[in-house]
C-alpha cells in the first residue's frame, strides 16, 4: 500500500489541479460573458448544465476505473445500447422504473464481465473494452435494423425537462451520483483499495487487498453509470438510438484527465471530472456562441490533456 506521504502528496496534487481548473473556468466563463450577450442568460447556462450533466456522470464511472490505472472505451457504446434497451422495453409496455432497472442491471452485469476478463482471464483493460465498444453498437444496430426506437412515454422524457430550486433535472442527477462516489473513495476502505490497486497492485495484494473485488467493483460501476447515461440521454432526446453515445468514451477520458485524473492510476477524484467535463461543455458552447468551428473544440480538448498528461509525469519525476 502506498505510504502516507504519498497520500498527501496526491491529494495536494489534486487540489492544485481542481483549483487550477475552477481559475481556468471563471477566466473562460468572464471572457465569453464579455464577448457574447447570451452566454449568462438564463436559457444557456440551463442549456449548459444539462450537456454538463449526461459527461459528468460518465466522467465519474471512467475515473473509478483511472485511478486503478485501467481504462473503459465501451462506456460510449454502452450509453447507445441502454437508450435503446430501455426504449424497447418503455415501448413494450414494462413500467418505466422496471425498464431503468433492467437496464441498469444490464450495464452493472456488462462491468462485471469486463473485470472478471481483466483480472482472471488476464486481458488487458484496453484490448477488452475496446472489443466490448464495438460489440454493443453492433448489438445496439442489429435489434434495431439500424432505426431508431421512437414512441416513448411523456412521463419519461418529461423528466429531462423539468427543474428542481432552478437547477435541471439532469444536474441533479450528477449530485445524486457524484456524493456517494465521492464518499465511496475518500471515506471508505474501498476507496483505500481503489487507490492503493492503482498506486502499486503488488504491494496492495501483499498488505491483503482483494485486486480482483477492486477492479471488478469499479468495472460494474463505471458500466452502472455508463448505462443511466443512456437511460437519461433517451429520456433527453425522446428516443433510443444506438450511435447516440458515438465518441463519448473519449471525451470521459478527456474529462476525467482534465480533472486531474492520472492515465498512471492512483490520482483522481470525483470534483475534477465534474469541472473537467464542465470544461469541455463550456468549450463547445462558447465555440457555438462565437460561430468558432466546432472542430476547434477537438483540438484544444487534445492541447489540455497533452499538457497535463506532460505536468503529471514531471509530477512523477520529482
């Protein structure tokens, strides 16, 4: 298990990063504010906590699996065929909370598929998502002829609509999420795994660590929130579309590295992927409000987690 000071020294590192990102948000949200009329309205900053809230969650499932120095690229596809596995079943008749349950189950059981090949079968995290990616859109194309599955209940999509004290509906779900991870990891022993499996899995294994429990553990959880990804997205967009999530699992990643999150396990935390994907949301809606080509977005997501991806391994050095 890592030593105490190393504890300490992440968490510093951490702070930093998050506190870095809050400084380059308000500089981001001054600067549009001064160069737009309609970003502080109302209507965007609505508009931007709902595109916030869907990567956010996303984002937190893909730092569980970070912090163990893993990586999950099937949470895209996943979103995709749980908005059609709901839909399917919304539009069969099943009740609207058996439907979010069974697909929920159906993203837990996908999670724990992907620890049990990473930890007894040996496959590397990368090789089994990456084949998981493009079995689900697969699937997700095959039950549905490649159309899309239209006719869902209003008392579903109405959800996506609604506010609560001002705040969207979707945000809210994201605090509802983001609170229980955030206590999972720092007040827990099984976030002192999650760390400790990332930090060095050798020595967690010797100080009596369950690896295969840990990895499993956030697997299922970042399949878990993957899938209420896609039941939200469905509720959102009033259908279930299995592309709908095309490309989203590099944008968790970039959220999350964003954040403070390190591609090396053992840093990460639930705070900065929720700023880094308000990042990445604020570019883009800052891009459409200025007419900027919206490619640029990519460009400057790629620049962030270059320079620090650089900054955590100078880190590392020292």
């Amino acid at each position: 298990m890592y030593s105490i000071k190393s504890k300490i020294g992440s968490v510093n590192v951490t702070l930093l990063l998050n506190l870095t990102l809050v400084f380059l948000l308000l500089t981001m949200w001054t600067g549009l504010s001064l160069s737009t009329s309609t970003f502080l309205t109302a209507g965007n900053i609505t508009n931007l906590m709902r595109q916030c809230a869907l990567l956010s969650i996303l984002a937190i499932g893909q730092t569980l699996v970070i912090i163990t120095a893993g990586i999950d690229l099937s949470v895209g596809a996943l979103v995709g065929l749980s908005s059609v596995i709901v839909a399917l079943l919304l539009t069969s008749g099943v009740p609207i909370p058996l439907a979010i349950l069974i697909t929920l189950v159906m993203g837990a059981a996908i999670g724990l598929y992907h620890g049990i090949a990473i930890r007894k079968f040996g496959i590397p995290p990368f090789i089994i998502t990456l084949a998981s990616m493009s079995v689900f859109v697969g699937i997700g194309l095959l039950i549905t002829n490649g159309a899309t599955v239209s006719g869902l209940p209003k008392e579903f999509t109405r959800f996506s609509q609604q506010d609560f004290l001002g705040i969207p509906s979707l945000f809210w779900m994201v605090i509802g999420v983001g609170l229980p991870m955030h206590f999972l990891l720092k007040q827990t022993k099984w976030g002192r795994h999650i760390y400790s499996v990332g930090s060095n899995p050798e020595a967690a294994r010797l100080s009596g660590i369950d690896i295969n429990a840990t990895v499993c553990l956030v697997y299922v959880l970042s399949g878990s929130l993957a899938a209420l990804v896609g039941v939200l997205t469905a509720s959102r967009i009033s259908i279930g579309l299995a592309t709908t999530g095309t490309g989203w699992e590099l944008l968790s990643i970039a959220a999350a590295v964003i954040g403070g999150a390190s591609l090396f396990g053992a840093v990460g935390g639930v705070a900065g992927s929720v700023l880094g994907a308000l990042a990445l949301t604020t570019i883009n809606n800052g891009a459409n409000l200025l007419n900027v080509n919206p490619y640029w977005q990519q460009i400057i997501t790629g620049f962030l987690i270059v320079v620090i991806v650089y900054l955590d391994q100078l880190r590392r050095r020292r």
